[in-house]
C-alpha cells in the first residue's frame, strides 16, 4: 500500500500538497474533501484541480527562468 501512495504522490501535480502548507492543513484531509466534493458536485473539482496544477507549474517555470544578478 505504501508504495502505492509513494507512486500516486510522485506521479501527481502536487496540488493538494502545497494547498495544506500554504493553509496550514493536513495533505490527508484535503485530498478527502477533494474526493467527497468530486462525487457530490459531479466532478467539478477536477476543473479547479487542473487549473490549480496548470498555475502551479507556470509559477515553477517562471522561477527557474529568472536569474539573479549573480548568474552574469
């Protein structure tokens, strides 16, 4: 099972991670309410999850790109 949710965590966006730092909640319990807001509102969270890992990587794009005065 562990190696499971190792793949899962690795494989994924790392949407649900960040959002619990940020917030100051566990990665567990947002990703529960993730699943049960998923099967209640027919899957429209996955819209907000896509464009949250969409956002995600852009930010982590741009920060590679730029330099500091040091890299001249």
């Amino acid at each position: 099972m562990k190696q499971v949710q190792y793949f899962l965590e690795s494989q994924a966006f790392g949407v649900c991670t960040k959002l619990g730092e940020k917030l100051g909640f566990a990665t567990s319990s947002i990703r529960l309410s993730f699943i049960y807001l998923s099967f209640l509102t027919f899957g429209s969270p996955v819209i907000v999850y896509l464009i949250m890992a969409f956002w995600l990587n852009v930010r982590k794009h741009l920060r590679r790109e730029r330099s500091t005065i040091w890299d001249v």
